[in-house]
C-alpha cells in the first residue's frame, strides 16, 4: 500500500473518526472503502475514443451536424 497525507475539514475527520469508531476498524480503512465505492460508480477515466463515440451517439438532434459545423465555423471567421 502507498501511505499518502490529506488535508481534511475538522468536521469531516471527526466524523471519519466516529465512523471508525462504531465499526471497530481504523480510519484509513474506512478512507480506503469510500474510495473503494467511490470508484466502483465513477465512469472509466481511460474510456477509448470508441467508447466516447458510442455513449455520445446520437445526442445531437438538431440536423446535420456538419453543416452546423460549418455555419458556425463560417461567423468565426467572418465569412
């Protein structure tokens, strides 16, 4: 395991301690299952440029997008 220092609100460690606490276990473990969980129902960071395309498919709804595309880069340049 890697030990690493953060920086908490008072509030939040005594908390953290409480929890502790009533669950007999330290408060690093009960850091280590948050991140845990917190993990478990994140998205992916490292999604492939495929998965992006599959979970974006189909939200544009406004036509065709590279004409939009166009149009829009055409005002940029003043055209």
């Amino acid at each position: 395991m890697i030990r690493t220092i953060i920086s908490l609100e008072p509030d939040d460690k005594r908390w953290l301690d409480r929890v502790a606490e009533a669950e007999q276990t330290s408060m690093a473990e009960v850091v280590r299952r948050a991140v845990r969980l917190m993990r478990a129902s994140a998205p992916p960071l490292d999604a492939s440029f495929q998965d992006l395309l599959q979970v974006t498919r189909g939200t544009w709804k406004e036509g065709d997008g590279l004409a939009y595309q166009n149009k829009t880069r055409a005002e940029w340049d003043g055209r």
